[in-house]
C-alpha cells in the first residue's frame, strides 16, 4: 500500500511540476520580452537623459490644483501639507484636501493649515466615510470648480497625491513644461527604505524601482495606455473633463484602483499619459514622489489584495480590452491581468516543491529510487532557472541604481518574500471579488501611513 501511495504521490507530483514549469516559461518569456525592448531602447539613447535644465517653462505658468483624498489621516497629513507648502516650487497652485464628515480629526489637523496658508483649501464631502477613494476624489473635482470661482481663476491642470507622499520641490516644473505637449504626465514613485521592514517593506523598492525604470517606459514606446500611480501625475483640465462627460464623473465610485483605470480611460479618449524620468542634473537625483510603502505582512495583503480585485479581477470586466489594432496596448493589458495565473503557477510549483521533498523521503525509508522529471520537464526546469537567475538580476540591477548595491543585495531574498505575500494576497481578493459580484459596495480598504521625520 505505502508504495502504491508513493507511486500516486510521484505521479501527482510530476504532473504539477510539468504545469508549474510551463506556467513559469510563458510568465518568463513574457517579462524577457519586455527586457530585451527597454534594453534594445536603451542602447539607443546617448546621455543621461532628461535633466530640469532641459525643459523650456511656458510663458505663462499654469495654475494647478493638487488634489489629496484623506480618510483617517490626522497623523499624516499636517506633516505633508506643511512639507509641500515649504518645498514646492512654482508660483501658482492650491492643494485642495477631501475629507469626511465623521472624520472628526483629519478636519482639525487640515483646517488648522488652511486657516494660516490659503493656498490649502478644505473640503467635506456629504457622506460618511469611508467611502472609496474615487468617491473622495470626485468630492474634490467638484471643489476645483468652486474654489476656482471664489479665485476667479481657472485651474489649468490637476495633480494627484496621497496624504503620506513626500513632493519633490520641482514636481510642478515638469508637469508645466510637458502639458504643452501631453495632457497627462506621469512621473515615477519611489518608495522610502524602512529598516524596520527591510524584507516586507523593502520588496516595494524593487518592484516600484523595475516598474516605473522600465515597464512603465516601455508602454509608453509601445504607445499602450499607460496607467497612473494615484500621485505624481498631472491631468489637464479638459482632458479630465471628456472622462467625467464619457462617465459622468472622472473618477468611478465603484472602482477599488481608480488611477489604473484612469489611465486607461484617459487614453481612450486621446489622452494618453507620457512618462516622464527627469532628472535634477545630469547624474543626479531622479525627480520622483517618494513615500513609505506597507511594513507588515499583513498590511501588504491588504493592499496588494486590493491591487489584484482592481486590476486582474475586476478591472478586466469593467475595461475589458483596447482598440482591436493596437497589440502593444492589448499585450500590457494582459501583462497586468496575468496576475490570478501567475500565483496559481506559483502555488503550483509551491506544491510540487514539498511533493518532491515527501517522495524522496518515502523512496528514503522504502529504499526505492525516486522516478525522475521526464526530459521534456526536465529541459523546461533548466530553462526557468535560467530565466529566473536573469530576472533576479534585472530586478537587483535597478535596485541598485535607483538605492544602490547595500539594498540590492536584499533584492533575491525579497523575492521569495513578494511571492508569499502574493499569495495570501490572491485568497483575499478573491473573497473581495466574490464580494463585487454578489452585490457589495467597496469601501475604501487602506493601510496605515507614515511621513518621514527627517524631510526639509
């Protein structure tokens, strides 16, 4: 009996080793592909790309309205608000805050700063929070309009941000001498380094450093929509405008990930967004929204939960796909929604792992030998190990240029950290989504922010 069981668990085991190892391939070959066209790029380019110096202002600078949703925020947002007032520069903009009215503390803290600086204007929306964030921002869309007419000024362009984001001083600088020529700008979010967090905390840096260093480029090569991050992006006003006339409002209240789809709405009215890497000086720093990104496991789930029930799950009913023609556009589109597969191919080779380790263990005691992958697994298993030993090195090369090589160093080990949480993150969107269809109203599930302490 004890053999035939072994038998069955060897079986078993193979077969999931041979459909973890092609999941793995298709996934591998799919994130190569995107490696060799930022890297066929960027051979192409000469210098160090985009510095301030290089970007001509407008006569004319544009006024802005920085747009912050916050929902139990009182321990974040007065250190934001104040930080952003004292290092942004440019001369003309108002930061316009959406907060709830049973949000009792997050109202003091921002009419305290609006009270002394006008520039900060304060908004309660009619309902109960929380809400969604897309609700908030829609509260604060309507508040541009009004505030614009109390100043009898007319907002050019709006900026998103979070409550807990660190503004570069030159942010506005770049959205106004780039909305000439794109209605939608992008520029990248890198996340802070937490000592505390280096594995949980830390996998954010590699992530959002490969993210928004190459994929993010190569969408906009490939001329696919590009999705926004929520912060550090700039929308002209009538661009804006066409989304909430196609939608009746700009942003959808049901939505769990409104700036993704955002930036897929946006292109689908002729606004794509353009990405824009620019750098203060020639080698310098890279002009980016920096802030601290989830610490523990759990507050991790939750948010990549909500990333996954928004973009794979529930994303993909509510877009649906792009125009029939534009393959680079329905090839990111799928690059986004591989997500559900990706950690079943995951849990599979999980599982495969621990069968292989109990099979040997069994033929141990029997003092049987273990019936090894055939060759055509065989040769697939060679194949992801060697994609899997260049996709550790890519991720550890940005790592590296965007913190240097102390940080990726940790880079492999928080791979295996990313995966773990990308699987406690799928049970959950899951039930998130089965929520979604039974009929559930999303509420807005946020995590816990912090501001730095040590920022000018």
């Amino acid at each position: 009996m004890g053999r035939i069981l072994l038998e069955w668990l060897g079986a078993a085991t193979r077969e999931a080793t041979l459909f973890a190892a092609i999941g793995f391939l298709i996934g591998g070959i799919d994130d190569l592909l995107v490696d060799v066209i930022w890297l066929t790029r960027r051979l192409r380019q000469r210098g160090d790309g985009v510095t301030l110096a290089d970007l001509s202002p407008p006569a004319r600078p544009r006024r802005f309205a920085i747009l912050v949703p916050a929902w139990d925020e009182s321990a974040v947002i007065g250190a934001m608000l104040r930080t952003t007032l004292a290092r942004l520069d440019h001369p003309d903009f108002i930061i316009i805050v959406g907060c709830y009215p049973n949000d009792r503390a997050t109202i003091a803290v921002v009419a305290d700063i609006a009270a002394h600086d006008r520039r900060v204007r304060l908004t309660i929306g009619r309902r109960h929070g929380p809400t969604t964030k897309a609700d908030c921002l829609n509260t604060l869309w309507r508040a541009v309009a009004a505030a614009d007419a109390c100043d009898r000024r007319r907002s050019d362009a709006i900026v998103l941000h979070d409550a807990e984001d660190v503004v570069h001083p030159a942010e506005l600088r770049i959205f106004d001498a780039l909305l000439d020529r794109h209605a939608v700008v992008q520029i990248p979010v890198l996340p802070l380094a937490r000592r505390d967090s280096r594995l949980v905390s830390g996998h954010y840096l590699d992530e959002f450093a490969e993210a928004h260093s190459k994929q993010l480029p190569v969408r906009t090569l490939l001329r696919a929509a590009v999705p926004l991050a929520g912060v550090g992006c700039a929308i002209r006003v009538e661009a804006l405008a066409r989304v909430a006339a196609d939608h009746r409002a700009p942003f959808d209240p049901t939505s769990l990930t409104e700036d993704y789809e955002l930036g897929l709405r946006l292109a689908s009215v002729g606004a794509a967004a353009h990405f824009a890497r620019v750098r203060e000086t020639r080698g310098g720093t890279l002009i980016a929204v920096r802030e601290y990104f989830p610490a523990t496991i759990a507050e991790a789930v939750r948010q990549k939960a909500r990333w996954m029930t928004g973009i794979a799950l529930a994303g993909w009913d509510r877009l649906g796909w792009g125009r029939l023609r534009d393959i680079g556009d329905h090839w990111m589109r799928l690059h986004d929604r591989r997500a559900p597969l990706a950690v079943i191919t995951l849990a599979t080779g999980y599982v495969a792992i621990v069968g292989w380790a109990g099979s040997a263990a069994g033929h141990l005691i029997l003092g049987s030998a273990v019936t090894p992958p055939g060759p055509t697994t065989a040769l697939l298993l060679l194949a992801n190990a060697a994609l899997l030993a260049w996709r550790a090195a890519v991720r550890a090369g940005f790592t590296a240029a965007a913190y240097g090589w102390r940080e990726a160093l940790w880079s492999p080990p928080r791979m295996i950290v990313g995966n773990i949480i990308a699987l406690l993150a799928a049970r959950r969107a899951a039930a998130r989504y089965a929520a979604i269809l039974a009929g559930r109203t999303p509420q807005w599930d946020k995590t816990a922010h912090a501001f730095p302490t040590d920022i000018g």
